[in-house]
C-alpha cells in the first residue's frame, strides 16, 4: 500500500495514527519520503484540512504536526467524549505561566519575586493541570529548589510550535506604559512608597 | 495598602480563629470559586485558593445582597465581618510577600528597586495577558486520541525450547535425591519424652541443653532441638538463652510460673 500511497496520504495516515504531535524528522523516517516532498505534501494537507473546509484541521504546534478536530466543532465533540472543557485558568495561573516560559527554566521563590505575591497555590495547579513540570534542580541555591519550565502541553495547548513562538518580553508593554510608570514614581514623595511593593495592592483588594 | 487592608488587627488571624456555623448556608458565587463561604474560607486556609484571586469586595457586596431567614441577623453579621477582616489581613500580608526573607519591612524600597520591580512585574502581566488569549484561541482542539498499543517485540518461536518448556511445566516435580541421608532412627516424640524426664529428674531446677544431648549424634541433637521447641510451643518448658551463642537452658514451666 505504501509504495502506492501518494505523499499526503502517507502523511496523513501517520498524522492521524498518532497522538501527540509529529516533528518533521519523525515524519521523514515513517513515511520515508524526502523532506521538499513532505514539506509540499504538508502544505497540500493544510488546504485540504482548514478550518474551513473540514472538521479536521491540521496544526503545528510543539515542534511537530497534528491532526485535531477544528474547534469549532469542539461542542459536538465533547457530548460525545461526556466530558467537559477543562475550567478557563485563572489570573494568577496566566501569571506564573508567564514568568516560567519567560524567564524560566526557574524556582518557585523567583515565580513568587517577580509576582510579588506567594504563587505556590498557581504553580501547584499547574503542575496537576500538566502545563508546568519540574526539570531539574537549582544547585546554585540554597536547598537545591526544583526548577519549574513549560512542558509540550501547554505549547499545545497554546498552540505554539515551540517556546520561541512568542513575542519577545521587552515588545509587550510599550514605551508610553513604561514612561507613565516612571513619572507615577517620580511624583511619589519617598513617605508615599513606604511599604509600596512591586504591586499595586489597592487595585487588587 | 488600602484602608480595607489596613484596618486588620493582628487577632483576626483566621488560623486563630476557627469559623463560627452562623455563616453556614452562605454561599457564594466568584470566577475562582463556587460554594458555600466555609468551604471558600477552608480552601484559603489550606492554600488551594490563592487569597490573591479573591474579590474581597465582591464577597462583602454577596453578603450584603444575602437576606438570611431564621438565624441571628447580629451573630451573622459579627461573624462575617471577623472572617472578612482576617481575609484583608491574610491578603494583606500576602501582599506584602517577601519570599526571600531579606526585606527589612520597616525599610522603603530605593525608587530604583521599585521602579525595576513594577517594570518587571507589568511585563508578566501583559504576558499572562498574551497567553490568557493564546490559549482561550486554542481551547479546543482535540487529537485525534488513536493511543498507540505497546509494541510486541520479536516473536520467534523456537519449537525445542517450547517443547523443553512445555515438558518441565507439565511433567511432576522430582523427587529430591536422599540416599546421602542416613537412616532415621529417632522420632520427635521419643526425645520429647527423653526432655521429659530429664527435667523430673532434674526435680524442676533447669537442664542445660548442652547436658541434655551429650553422647549424642548431630541427628539426634538436631531432633532433641525440635522436640524441645515443640515442648516450649505447647508450654510445657521454656527455652532460656541469655546472649546470642550462649548456653540453651531449658527451665520446666512449673518454675518459670
């Protein structure tokens, strides 16, 4: 059959075969095609499998390929499974997650310095949630603390191809923000810093 | 820190001060959590809810819209407010959180610790921002689940080893070989007797193993050692041996009574 098989066929089956997502030299080595052959086999399957046109989309994500059902069927399939979307994770989940893909791999006393705030309740739930993993451990500190990063799930589940896939730190606040901040700070007599910490609790309470 | 925080006093700790059951059949409605208000109250106290995500004035707009029936308006309300304020103080003090352990708190952050700190912070805000959209667009999207079986691995069958195997798994277990055995010439019971009146003889002070099986062979010695056993299994002795290695005396159990 395989000799037979077109390209995307081969492709397809094995996309669909698996799982987890397929990273292009897993692809070269099942399907034994070259890699320009793939690439354009690839990209015939992405028309065939929009979000469009069908109810199977093809996506990137986590360094491979993978074939998922388009979301906007995802109701119909979730009364099928009888299982329900996991809960929209909260403020201080998004948070920690952000300060582990950004300046991770990292403990959870630095996720906890940079919030401002005890953030071992967020990590905890991310950890059962499988989106942040302990992976290794920080033997320059005291004690050795775990080192928290992301795993392939969350970049699934943001559908990122890999940690890179997101815009860089410095490019998400923007000079106006910082400059209304450093003027909110030089207006401040020292009196009314007192005890002011890296958040604005008054905003939060 | 704003006047909710910081009109908390040191006694409202809510570890200090367990829950009264006036608040019992009020319940709440919040993104984090959903439930009657113990439950919420026990969930923070036990650091599976972040007091940091709880609206505090939401909860006391939830109280205040609450019209309980049956109970003491005055208790309920006194009780509430305790437990209202010992969250401001434990948000407050969350807040104020020092995972280091190195901040003097009576000492201002420079303007330019500060200033590093809010940068620091607004940029993990605006990518927890990112990321809350990332991943609301990418919900879901299902795999399509086909969970690879455990691979079999190499089978080659080789029809002498299954025959050899097939031979030891169904033919009768071989008598152990026994001809270097000597025969048996003693039983349990005759040295049991043997102990027996050894120790009537002895008029009920103690024997001495070693006495006991003098002249004998290792056969016999081994089967006066089981039978002495037995005896002290049955109670009718009991075996004596003060340190590891040490004599065995054997003491009738009239006189260890």
């Amino acid at each position: 059959m395989s000799a037979a098989a077109r390209p995307a066929a081969l492709i397809e089956a094995v996309l669909f075969a698996s799982p987890h997502p397929v990273p292009l030299p897993t692809l070269l080595s099942a399907t034994g095609l070259a890699e320009g052959e793939s690439r354009r086999a690839l990209e015939d399957l992405k028309g065939r499998y929009s979000p469009e046109a069908s109810g199977i989309v093809l996506r990137e994500a986590a360094g491979g390929y993978q074939l998922a059902t388009n979301p906007l069927c995802a109701e119909a399939v979730e009364r099928l499974r009888e299982e329900a979307r996991p809960a929209p994770l909260s403020g201080a989940a998004h948070e920690v997650l952000a300060c582990v893909l950004y300046l991770g791999p990292t403990t959870r006393a630095a996720v906890s310095t940079v919030r401002g705030v005890n953030s071992d309740a967020a990590v905890r739930g991310l950890l059962e949630r499988g989106l942040l993993a302990e992976k290794g451990r920080d033997l320059e500190s005291p004690g050795a603390p775990a080192l928290l990063d992301v795993t392939d799930d969350f970049l699934i589940a943001a559908g990122a191809k890999n940690r890179d896939d997101f815009p860089s730190l410095e490019t998400l606040v923007d000079e106006t923000e910082l400059a209304r901040v450093r003027e909110r700070l030089a207006s401040a007599t020292p009196e009314a810093n007192a005890g002011v910490r890296a958040n604005d609790p008054g905003a939060d309470l | 820190m704003s006047d909710e925080a910081s009109g908390a006093g040191p006694q409202a700790d809510p570890r200090a001060n367990p829950r009264a059951r006036a608040l019992e059949g009020f319940t709440v409605e919040l993104d984090v959590y959903s439930g009657p208000y113990e439950g919420l109250l026990a969930l923070i106290l036990r650091d599976e809810v972040e007091i940091f995500e709880v609206p505090l004035r939401e909860l006391v707009a939830l109280y205040a819209d609450e019209n309980p029936s049956g109970t003491s308006t005055l208790e309920r309300d006194t009780d509430f407010v305790d437990s209202a304020t010992s969250l401001v103080l434990l948000k407050g003090r969350a807040l104020a959180f020092d995972p280091e352990g190195e901040e003097d708190p009576e000492e201002p952050l420079s303007p330019r610790e500060l200033e590093r700190r809010l940068v620091g912070y607004l940029k993990i805000k605006r990518a927890a921002e990112l990321l809350n959209e990332r991943l609301r667009e990418n919900a879901g999207f299902y795999p399509s689940a086909h969970f690879l079986p455990p691979r079999p691995g190499k089978l080659r069958v080789d029809r002498k080893k299954l025959a050899a195997a097939a031979k030891r798994a169904f033919s009768r277990t071989a008598e152990p070989e026994t001809r270097h055995l000597g025969p048996i010439t003693v039983t349990v019971g005759e040295l049991a007797a043997l102990i027996r009146s050894s120790l009537v003889e002895a008029n009920g002070n103690p024997v001495r193993f070693e006495d006991l099986v003098r002249g004998m062979d290792r056969l016999r010695a081994a089967v006066a050692f089981t039978a002495a056993l037995s005896l002290a299994s049955e109670g009718s002795l009991t075996l004596r041996q003060t340190e590891p290695f040490g004599p065995l005396t054997l003491d009738p159990a009239a006189r260890t009574k």
